[in-house]
C-alpha cells in the first residue's frame, strides 16, 4: 500500500527584526487500524465522503451539461437518460486523488474539492492515496445503486444541495445526527 503526504503550505510571511522567527509544525494524523486497513469508509468520516460523492456528481454533470451549451440555447441543457448514466458512471471511476486525510481540530477528516471544513490553517499535512481513492469509489458506486441515476440527476436539477441532501440527508443519511453507526464491516 502507498500513502503520500501532501504539505500545503499557506501564505505567511517571517516578522521583521533578527531575533523574531516564525515556527510552523505540523505532523501527519495518526490513522487507526480500521482508518488503515478496512476496505470501508470509516464511520466517522463518512458523512464527509457523502458530500465529497455529492459534489463530484454535480460537477461532472453540470460540466456534461455545459458542453451541451450553444450560443442559441436558453437555460441549461438536459441529458439524455444515457448520457447522465454514463456520467454518473464516470463520476464514480475517477481516480479521487484529490481527497484526504487530515487533522483538523484534533478529529481526522476527509478533504479535498467540495468540502469545507472552516477555515484553512496556515499549514497542513495530508494524507492520500492508500485506501482512500478505492473507498470514495466505492461509496460513490453504492449511493448509484442505493438511489439511481434518475433519482440523482432530478436532484441535480434543483442545484448541488438537492444532490447532498438527497445522499447524505434524511434521518438515514450518513451526516443525520441519527444515523446509525455500525461496525459489521469490518
């Protein structure tokens, strides 16, 4: 297995004066054995794989729609039933290198395009790559068969939060306060 940390570093700047220098640490979170090991998401982040699913879905199609934009069209442009199947298709194959780990206020979470998790520190460390691509994936591919793609793209309809409010909400939905949390999978 490989993992890659990611440091991000953000903009400061090192204050004036010779005695005066600027100290920034940061370390890789600690991962647990079912946060290394497990072929599932781990339940305390999957309520921020949800929305990392969510958001990819959306984007992916209202890219597909915006290439079927012309100078003539009024309003955004619907696919056809094949077209946002083998988009929603696509959406789940992607690669997810862009999602991952990291420590934020002392709980782990997931990272990457589409989530907010307060304000950027000034400095980070990430941890991708590893499991987490194959588990992203996976969520996706099951929120596809749990809901469908009709269902998903009537949602997108409405704008990215019908999207995440249909996957991740409801008294069900992996970020309810309710949802249950189990650890058959593993």
């Amino acid at each position: 297995m490989r993992l890659s940390l990611l440091l991000l570093l953000g903009a400061w700047a090192v204050p004036e004066g010779l005695g005066d220098r600027a100290f920034l640490s940061a370390s890789a979170p600690h991962l647990d054995e079912e946060e290394k090991y497990s072929a599932h998401m781990p339940a305390h982040l999957r309520c921020d794989a949800c929305k990392a699913v969510a958001y990819q879905m959306w984007q992916h199609l209202a890219k597909a729609e915006a290439k079927l934009q012309t100078p003539d069209s009024r309003g955004p442009q619907e696919l056809s039933e094949s077209e946002y199947m083998d988009v929603l298709d696509r959406s789940c194959s992607q690669t997810w290198q862009d999602y991952g780990v990291q420590e934020v206020n002392q709980m782990k979470r997931l990272i990457g395009p589409g989530l907010s998790n307060g304000p950027e520190p000034s400095i980070r460390v990430m941890v991708t790559g590893g499991p987490w691509p194959n588990r992203l994936s996976r969520t996706c591919l099951q929120y596809l068969g749990d809901f469908g793609e009709d269902e998903i793209y009537e949602a997108h309809q409405q704008g990215r939060e019908a999207v995440e409010a249909l996957l991740c909400g409801g008294a069900q939905g992996s970020c309810s306060t309710e949802a249950p949390v189990t650890r058959e999978e593993l």
